[in-house]
C-alpha cells in the first residue's frame, strides 16, 4: 500500500522542493565556512547540512519522520531568517527590498501548508483485516 504524507500531490511537491531548497542553502553555507568561520558556524552549519540531507532523503522515500526533520529545519530557518529580518529593520528602517523578508514568509507560508494539509498517522498493524470490518 502506497504511503501518502499529504492529502494532495501539490503540496508534497511543495514539500520536497521547499526541503532542496533549504539543502542547497545549507551547502552555501558550508561552501562559505571557508571564507568566514567561527565556531559556532563551524557547529551548526554541518548539522544543519545534515538535518536538511536527512530530510529530504526522507520525503524521497515517504518516511513517516520526514515530517518531523521539515518542520524542525523549517523553524530553523525561519528563526534564522527572521532575526536577518528584525537586523533589516532595525538598521534601515521598514522597506521590502531586502531578500530576509521574501526567505522569511516564504518558510513561513510552508510551514503552514505542510502542516495544514498532512495526513494523520493511523497505526495498525491488522490493515488488512480493518478493511473487512468497515
């Protein structure tokens, strides 16, 4: 039987893409360390390369967990972003040039879908004699 995570294609879609995005954007980041790095970079960086590696592997293969690793490198990300967002405005003031806004609600947004539109977990072990009953 086919694992669905979602209750739409689209937004599973929605979710795997969200999730190499934030791959691609971990990657950055350790290609940066190079360049700039301190010590705490040079710990959450690679962890968070991991976490978003683990994720999307997950959603590829419609793990049940895959949830779990979206929504917590999504609040990753979101914090981050959003503290990028509040030293945005802080500094210059209130205008919608800067990209930490666009990151920000785009994660955001995502967040919220995913989490609107899962499936529930239905554990049974006796599937098949469930759908005789009903």
């Amino acid at each position: 039987m086919r694992r669905k995570l979602f209750k739409y294609k689209a937004v599973y879609y929605l979710a795997v893409t969200a999730s190499f995005l934030l791959l691609f954007y971990s990657f950055k980041a350790i290609i940066s360390l190079s360049i700039n790095y301190n010590l705490l970079k040079l710990i959450f960086v690679p962890s968070a390369f991991i976490l978003n590696l683990v994720t999307f592997i997950n959603l590829i293969i419609k793990h049940q967990r895959s949830l779990l690793f979206l929504n917590i490198s999504l609040c990753l990300f979101i914090i981050l972003t959003g503290r990028a967002t509040i030293n945005d405005i802080s500094d210059h003031g209130l205008p919608f040039e800067y990209s930490s806004y666009k990151y920000f609600l785009s994660f955001l947004t995502v967040l919220i879908i995913v989490n609107k539109y899962k499936t529930t977990i239905i554990n049974s072990e006796n599937e098949i004699e469930e759908i005789g009953t009903q």
